[in-house]
C-alpha cells in the first residue's frame, strides 16, 4: 500500500496523501483521459518506471497493434500461451464497464484491492516526483507492475493507433504482431501506407521479431523495409485461418493464426525449454525431436495422444466479451459485437450471414450507436445495403450518451442516419435512447429464433449490460 510518510526531494519535502479507495483510483482515472498522447519522449513514464524499480525492464513483452484484431488476438495468445504451461499477463484497451477489465493474469481479471493498492503505489509516486501522468501512463505502469508482482512469463500489451508515443513504449518488446492495416487507418490518420506504417513500426527495437496477418503485398514489404534498418527480425506473413468452430473460422481464424505464430515465435526464441511442460505442451518440442519421429516415439504417441494445434483451435472461442458475442439463452437472442469502423462491420455481416446459414433467423434487428469519427458513411450505407439486400433486417439507431471512459465517441445524427438509411428502402427507427431502443426491437423479431444486433461502439455495448443490472463481466 502507499506510504504516507514524508519523502525528501532533494530540497523539498512532499506529504504523501491518505491511499484512495477503489472507487477514488476510478474517479481519478475517469478525470485524466487525453484524446491524443503527445509525448513521445517518454518523459513521465521514465521517471515512474525508475522509481518504481525500472519495472518495464524485468518483463518479457510482446505487443499487438494494427487496426482491427487487437484484443482478439491477445485473447487468442493467452489462452495458447496458457495452454503450454506459461504464466501470462495482459493489457487491454480499451473496458466496457470497468478498469479491471484491462489488466488480467491468465485470463482473469486483476481484484478490486489489488488494483487499488497499485493505483496507490502509483499515485504515490507520481505525487512524490510532483508528475502529472495521464488515465493511460497510470494504467500502464499499475499492469507492468501487477505482472512483475506476479512473476508472469510473458505479457502481451495492446498498443493504441498512435504508437509511437503510447506509454506501452517504456518496455522492448520481445516481438511486434501488426494484425492489418486498412483503408480506414490510413484515411483517419490522414496519410500514406508508408507513414502510417513508419508509426506504428516505430516500437520495433534491435532484435525484435516482427509477425503480420496483414494480406497486402504492398503493406507488407513497406513493413519489411522500415524494420531491417531498425534491427528488426521479420517473419514470414499469416496466409491461413485457424481452424476454429464454424462460423468462427471466418470470423477470427486469422487472428488465431496470428496468435500461434507469436506463440511458436516465443517459444522458439525466447523460452527455455526447461520452463515449459514439453508433454503437455502445443508449440515446444524436446531438443533433438524435430523432423520425422522414431518407431519408438510413433509408439509413444499411439499410446500417449498429444493434443494437436488443430484439435486446441476447434475448442477454443474468443472469450473477450462484446466480440461477436452471442448471447442464446436471451429471448431473443442476443448479439453483441464493438465494431466501430467499415472493415469491422463487413466482418460482423459475414458473421450475421453464416449464422444464418446455420440455423434461419426469424427476424433480425440492429440497433446501432454509431461513433461517426471512425465511420466512412458512405461505405457504411453500401455494406448496410448489401447485408439487407440479401437479409430481410430492420434497423434502430439511438445516440450514444455515456461514453467509456478513454473512448472518444461522437454519435451520429440518429435523424439523418435513419432518412439516409430509409432512402435504401431499408426499415429504420431513430430512438431516443438505448433503452427504447432496445425495447422497441425485441418486438420486431421471434422471441424464440430471432435476432437483436447491438454494435457501432464500445458505450453502446456498456448501455446494454447497465441497462441488464450488470456492472462488472
């Protein structure tokens, strides 16, 4: 906990304040977002890092960046990094509905009295080192610190689009995992490939290994050519989807398949063996066994089946909540999915269409909260367009009111949204909030084999399960 005793600061003496609760570590954190992170000096997180043991030093750190697939991506190492026996942290961004969510040791959130604690242990130090850090600095340092705490063997950090100045940048990362780059990355930061990939390959230190599931040719060489001078190491590119359960093998199979290329990258390079449950392990093999296997170990293996990386794929989901997240025992069901930006909801209507093919959905319904700063709306109508051409679907648009903190969600005009969407000859409401929205919805579709869409931002997802009673998932 936080030393409330006076420190000596050179010539000044600062009186540390009484520890904050948990709920006072949130207020604060709500209170010190900034839209942008300007300091690509690391200043602050410097000097915390220091005074906190240079903790950013004594973890073994992968990050994971790109413009859709970060946190499923992360998801998907965990649980293969867990699977081989390893401890592993991660950090992401942003929640839904509270901090914790952030901050989790082997897939489970970090407790309310130890993120207080670590929130102490850093706002002491911020007040003693007179540093005014932001929701996103202290954020960073109280994972750091959590996973060194914990001995974790492996953290995987979910890097923000402005890379080259997200706090995550205190730590050399053991390897780089850029998911894509799309159309909408480059229009919104208002350049070209090349620039957009010098940002975000700007994290790339000596001796960093650097995986990609990004498809375009173009993309990938740029990438190739702004590491090689940086010391970077490259890895051959993703070209399969993971065998996930359908439909999620389309949905998420490239993701996955990132996700095992980081984990055989880690493994190969950076993991002793000693430390792993060889028998028991998906990615490590015994030194000396790779290649064609003896009769003996053929016999060993009839006797002794090893689970396979395919067979892992087949059993294994994205656990992240608001990530095509489909919730059955509602009546009627329920999917919720944080798509945000055109590429994220083609995706969610491939996902709604192959549901479709596996059972007939008697009535689909969207409601929509849409963040206009991360829509081209003209790309938006034409997928929308094309979905409902093929599927008979309604949709609802309601604002977006109570965003998540460190979001920033602009809602669209919910009246020019629905006459745009009804000039496709497509049903649309506009509502006042979310609540008539979703009561209006459950009335348009079968209580049994319908289907009530809620997507277009990460607050939209938080207003469902407040509006459920549930404050924390």
């Amino acid at each position: 906990m936080m030393n409330t005793t006076k420190r000596n600061q050179g010539s000044r003496n600062s009186t540390i304040s009484s520890p904050k609760s948990y709920n006072e570590i949130v207020d604060f954190l709500n209170a010190n977002w900034v839209k942008h992170h300007t300091d690509a000096t690391l200043t602050t997180m410097k000097k915390l890092n220091k005074a906190l043991g240079n903790v950013s030093e004594k973890i073994s750190a992968i990050f994971v960046t790109g413009t859709n697939g970060k946190s499923s991506t992360i998801n998907f190492s965990s649980q293969l990094f867990k699977e081989e026996g390893l401890n592993v942290g991660t950090f992401y961004s942003p929640h839904i509905l509270a901090y914790n969510e952030r901050i989790s040791i082997n897939l489970e959130s970090i407790p309310n009295k130890t993120f207080a604690e670590l929130g102490n242990e850093v706002l002491s130090s911020m007040q003693a080192l007179e540093l005014k850090a932001t929701s996103r600095e202290v954020l960073t340092m109280m994972a750091l610190l959590y996973f060194k705490k914990n001995n974790v063997d492996v953290v995987l950090l979910e890097a923000t689009e402005e890379s080259n100045c997200d706090p995550i940048n205190i730590c050399s990362p053991k390897i780089l995992a850029i998911t894509r780059i799309t159309n909408d990355q480059l229009t919104e930061n208002d350049g070209s490939t090349t620039d957009t990939i010098k940002s975000i390959t700007s994290m790339v230190k000596k001796g960093t290994y650097v995986v990609s599931a990004d498809q375009s040719k173009l993309s990938l060489q740029t990438i190739l050519d702004t590491i090689k001078p940086m010391g970077g190491i490259w890895g051959m590119p993703i070209r399969k989807l993971a065998p996930l359960a359908y439909p999620f093998e389309q949905l998420h199979g490239r993701c996955a398949a990132l996700a095992e290329r980081i984990g055989q990258t880690y493994v190969d390079n950076f993991v002793s063996k000693e430390s792993i449950v060889i028998t028991n392990g998906l990615l490590a093999k015994e030194k000396g066994k790779r290649g064609r296997p003896t009769l003996e170990a053929k016999r060993q293996s009839e006797l002794n089946p090893k689970k396979t990386t395919d067979q892992f794929w087949k059993e294994t989901l994205n656990t992240l909540p608001g990530h095509f997240q489909l919730l059955d025992k509602e009546k009627p069901s329920i999917l919720l999915d944080t798509a945000s930006n055109n590429d994220a909801f083609q995706n969610l209507f491939l996902g709604i269409r192959l549901l479709h093919y596996q059972r007939p959905l008697k009535g689909i319904t969207f409601i929509f909260g849409v963040n206009k700063d991360t829509l081209k709306l003209e790309d938006f109508l034409r997928n929308l367009r094309y979905f409902c051409k093929k599927n008979s679907a309604q949709t609802i648009f309601c604002p977006i009111i109570n965003t998540v903190p460190g979001e920033y969600e602009v809602s669209l005009d919910v009246e020019q949204i629905t006459n745009d969407v009804k000039g496709l000859k497509i049903k649309a409401h506009a509502t006042n909030n979310f609540t008539e929205a979703f009561e209006t919805a459950k009335k348009t579709v079968d209580e049994r084999h319908g289907l009530v869409v809620i997507t277009g931002s990460k607050s939209i997802i938080a207003e469902y399960w407040e509006h459920k009673g549930v404050k924390k998932l």
